[in-house]
C-alpha cells in the first residue's frame, strides 16, 4: 500500500469518529460499474454504495441534469413552491402508482416519516387510543440508525448504550406470517418490513410470505409498511420487490438510488390515507423537496427506465446468481440473491467474510461483509454478461483458496 493511501486513512482515523471500517482503498473516480483509487489502480464495484448508485457511477443523464439545476435554482426549502417539485411528485406516482409523496432526504428520514404518519392516522382515523399506537417490525431488521429507529433494532452493537429508547413497537421473527397474526392488536398500525433483509446477509422470506401479510393487514385494518430503500428502483429485477409477489404496500420507502448516487433523496410513498393525515406545520424538511433535489431524482428515474436498467438487473441477476451457485468451495454455506442483490454466506470455519472481501480488493473486485460471515455483493445495474463473468472468475479464485 503506498504512503499516499496510507496518509489518507490515517488522516481520517485521526480526525474521524471510527463510526465505520472500511475496506482499505481510497477511491477518487468512478464510471459505470467501474472505480479507480488514487494510484489509478481499477476495480468492479460490486456494493454501488449500498444500491445507491444502481444507474452507475456519474451517469452522464443525471449528472447533467444535476448541472443544469445547480446553474437555475438549488434550494428554496417549502416556504416557496418550486418549478421542479410538482413534477417529480406527477412523475413518481405514475411510475409507482401512488397517491401521494413525502419527499426527504436520507433513507432513514424517510422510515421515521413513515413511523410517525402512521401513527397520526392510527389516532386519527383508525380511532387508537392516544399514546397507544403500536408499530411491529421483525428481528435482524435494519432501518437506519437514528435514535428512534435503532430503539427497535435486534442488533446489539447499534443499539448498546444509545438508551433510553421510545416504546411502541412489538419485534417478531422475519417471514413467520403466523408471528404476525398473533402479534396484531387493536392498537397495532403498521407493519414495517424489508422486502428482503439486505443488512442482515440478504434474507429472503419464503415464497407467498408477503401475500399472506398482506391478507393479514387488510384483514385487521394495519398499514404494511415496505422498506423498499435497498431493494426498491430495480435492484431486484423489478421495479419494487413487492411486485414478485403481485402486491401493493400501504407506504413504501424508497431511497439511495433515487438519486443515482449524486444527492441525498428519499421518499415516502402512500395512499391518501396515512400520508393525507398531515396538516402544514406538522413535519417538513428544509432540503427535502429541493429542487435540485428533484431534478436529480426525475433524471434518476427516468434513465433507469429508459435504458432498459431493471430489466438488465434481472437478466445478469440471474446469471450472477447461476455463476455464484456453480463455485464448488468448502468455504460456502449457502448463496442467495434475487436480482442484482446476492450474498454469498461462509461456514464459521472458512475464518470470516471480510478476509475473502480484503483478497477480492486484490484482484480488483470491491465487495463488503456483513454479519461476519457473508459477502454482499450488488455492482450497479448497469453490468454487463461479460463483466459479470469477469467478477465470477475472480470470485471462484477467491473462494477457492486456502487461507491456513
């Protein structure tokens, strides 16, 4: 590693809070599927930030989109209506079929939006008695990391010494429906859900899981909340994950790549019902609704269309997927995936995920554990059949190979 990469990371472990423990390179270009480091050394980003840059690294449509707003207007807050907001509403509810949109910013505003609306329409129309508003969520799930959203988190390390936490939600296991029928009160309103647990190895519920929830929801009067920030805007084959399963949220949550990477977006998604409850004054965002906000995230939406990107994903999905389930290493418990989104998870014995993810950085392929043993990888949506051989023949290499 050479001294400038090293006087990077330590001028940031000097200066930075250790919140985070990245893979060791620093990158300084990006394009397509492609990034370089600092030494112009390249590599197939196999994370795109989370799914936030799914249309690719500095997608030339978005970025000029982006340069044309930042020339006009970029911030009026909601005081002033602006010339971009009501186009981006008009144009992610045809996309999504929605009645009404909450533009935020970060993917977790967006879920503690979503907490606190319904909530109101619990008291309000639902007739929940004040105070007693319950929201279930399942275990191993990841929201973000806010105070409020990590008081229901299961996961130790985010939620130690971050008490006292706020009440109102019941945990229960991910894709058992029956924990859910019995978890259901009078005073329940939402049921907030990842279509599949990215953060936790990319869990997927068995198949008819969310039809049942869905029955179960509408039978009992309950908000099916979809946190859709990972999977949602192609990165599973289609447009949202729900549609694999042919149903439609009450709320859904997107995020990340709304803006394909450039700009901090997210949205909440409802019907009239939930989001309708809200009255001016009861909660905004000054940067949300932007319209340089609003510029990008149109652009965003629309090349993922255009250019045919959630299509792709399923077919190179499917590829990647087949490819990954032909390694034969010990090393390999099990691989998942559906679309662009796929894991493969390690026996305990092969010594952990983030030494195989430092060996692939070597062979230029960035990929990020997570939960200790498994490797998540989700390149951005526009790569190709040939680049998706290039990643499997290095990854067998890797999985391959004997660390003792």
């Amino acid at each position: 590693m050479s001294s400038s990469i090293i006087d990077f990371v330590a001028t940031e472990a000097r200066f930075g809070a250790h919140n985070y423990e990245p893979i060791r390179v620093v990158l300084s270009r990006g394009e397509g599927v492609w990034v370089w480091d600092t030494e112009g050394n390249r590599y197939l980003d196999c994370l795109s930030a989370y799914s936030a840059v799914s249309q690719g690294h500095c997608h030339p449509k978005i970025l000029a989109a982006m340069i044309e707003q930042a020339h006009r207007l970029t911030l009026t807050s909601r005081a002033f209506h602006n010339d971009q907001l009501a186009l981006f509403y008009e144009e992610i509810a045809a996309l999504t079929g929605s009645h009404k949109v909450l533009p935020m910013n970060s993917g977790a505003e967006a879920v503690e939006s979503a907490i606190k609306s319904v909530r109101k329409w619990g008291y309000e129309v639902k007739g929940v008695p004040d105070g007693q508003a319950e929201v279930i969520v399942c275990a191993n799930n990841f929201h973000g990391r806010t105070l409020g959203i990590v008081g229901f988190s299961t996961a130790p390390e985010t939620r130690t010494h971050f008490g006292p936490f706020a009440p109102g939600f019941r945990i229960i296991p991910f894709g058992d429906a029956a924990a859910l029928q019995d978890a259901i009160t009078p005073n329940t309103v939402a049921f907030l859900v990842e279509p599949i647990q990215g953060e936790a190895g990319v869990i997927i519920p068995p198949a008819g899981y969310f039809t049942e929830v869905r029955q179960l929801c509408t039978a009992n009067n309950v908000m099916l909340v979809l946190d859709e920030i990972q999977t949602g805007l192609g990165r599973t084959g289609k447009l949202l994950a729900e549609q694999h399963e042919g149903i439609e949220a009450d709320v859904t949550l997107l995020g990340k790549a709304l803006s394909g990477g450039f700009y901090p977006v997210s949205a909440v998604l409802s019907n009239n019902d939930v989001l309708g409850t809200l009255r001016p004054g009861q909660h905004g965002s000054t940067f949300g609704g932007n319209p340089l906000a609003c510029a990008v995230a149109r652009a965003a939406l629309r090349v993922l269309v255009e250019e045919g990107m959630i299509e792709n994903a399923a077919r190179q999905g499917a590829r990647f997927l087949e490819g990954l389930k032909g390694i034969r290493a010990n090393t390999i418990r099990e691989v998942r995936g559906r679309g662009l989104m796929l894991a493969v998870e390690l026996h305990p014995e092969a010594g952990g995920a983030r030494r195989y993810c430092e060996a692939l950085r070597g062979k230029g392929i960035l990929a990020k554990d997570t939960h200790e043993h498994t490797i998540r990888i989700a390149p951005p949506l526009v790569i190709t059949s040939d680049q998706v051989d290039w990643a499997l023949e290095r990854l067998a290499t890797t999985l391959t190979h004997d660390f003792s």
